[in-house]
C-alpha cells in the first residue's frame, strides 16, 4: 500500500440517509396534484390564471382548517 491509500481511507466519512416521508407525503402530493387540476379546470386558461389555481391548489387546506376550526368554534 502507498501513503495516499491510506490517507483516503481514514478521510471517508459514511453517510446515513433517511428518509421518513412515508405514505402520508404522497397523498398530500396526490392532493395537491388534484387541487391543480380542479383550479385550473376552473380558470380561463390563460398564463396568470394557471399560475394563480397552482397558487390556490397549494394554500387551499390553510382555508380548509381555518373553516373548520372557526365552526368548532376555536
């Protein structure tokens, strides 16, 4: 072995990846892909008008629990 073979080996760093987005990440994913599609469906067509449903397909569940927590009466 020569010196820069063992100098790259006490240098390695091991990397550990997790990932815990789970089953819920791709339904919220699906959600928002459907909340799209509606919005857009809804819009004339036009640029600004798939650019504001993409908006309102990605702040809509803010409304959604507002709604719901104003009749619960929080």
């Amino acid at each position: 072995m020569t010196k820069s073979d063992t100098s790259d080996k006490s240098n390695s760093v091991k990397v550990k990846v997790m990932n815990k987005a789970g089953k819920g990440g791709f339904v919220l994913f699906l959600a928002y892909i459907g909340a799209a599609i509606y919005f857009i469906e809804q819009s004339a067509g036009g640029f600004w008008d798939v650019i504001l449903g993409l908006l309102q397909a990605a702040v809509w569940p803010v409304f959604v629990i507002y709604h719901v927590l104003q009749n619960l009466g929080a």
